[in-house]
C-alpha cells in the first residue's frame, strides 16, 4: 500500500466521529421522542456534521475505487463499498433535514432557513 492510501484510511478513520454523529443525531428531536414540536436547530446540527463526512467518504470512493480499478486488490474495494454506504447513509439523513427544513410549520416558526 502506497503513502497515498495510508493517508486516505487515515482520513476515513478520522471522519468517522462525523459521520456517526450525523447518522445518529435526528433533524427534529421531539418528533424523535414522540412529541409534536419543531426544533430550529435540529436539521442544521445534522446538516454540518452530515455534508462534511459526506465530503471526506465521497472522496473515499473516488480514491479507493479508482485505484482498485486495474488491480482490484480486496481491501480497495471493501474501502470503497463501504465508504458508499456511508455516503448513502449521510445521503438519507441529509435529504430528512432538508425535508424538515422545508416543512410549513419549520418555516412558520424558525424562518426561511437555508
């Protein structure tokens, strides 16, 4: 393994505290716990944490995968498919604050947001 993909795992690993955070973190927190409420800060918690891993793990795809791609050594792959996953997780999770965001009573309460 080159220099070049010792860093990239680096990288990987190091964002995987951003990503979990993201992934578990929910863009309204009392619809979460069953109540009626809307939470201003909920969707742009998730929205920070959520689009920065998603920018380290999308860049994971293009490095492992494109250096799996003449070789197609294992562990490559294994890197990439899960980075994508990640990347779909995130995907998911952005698309719910987004949604929150644009939700009527969202809007009505907290502003225009984005």
């Amino acid at each position: 393994m080159s220099i070049r993909n010792i860093s990239a795992i680096a990288l990987l690993v190091l964002a995987a505290p951003l990503a979990i955070i993201a992934l578990i973190t929910t863009p309204n927190e009392y619809t979460a716990m069953g109540q009626s409420g809307v939470d201003c800060d909920g969707p742009f918690g998730v929205l920070v944490f959520a689009l920065a891993a998603l920018v380290v793990y999308a860049l994971g795809i293009g490095i492992f995968a494109i250096s799996a791609f003449p070789k197609s050594p294992a562990l490559r792959i294994l890197i990439a498919a899960s980075s994508l996953i990640i990347c779909g997780a995130l995907g998911i999770q952005i698309a719910l604050s987004i949604h929150e965001l644009q939700t009527d009573a969202h809007q009505e309460t907290c502003g225009s947001g984005l």
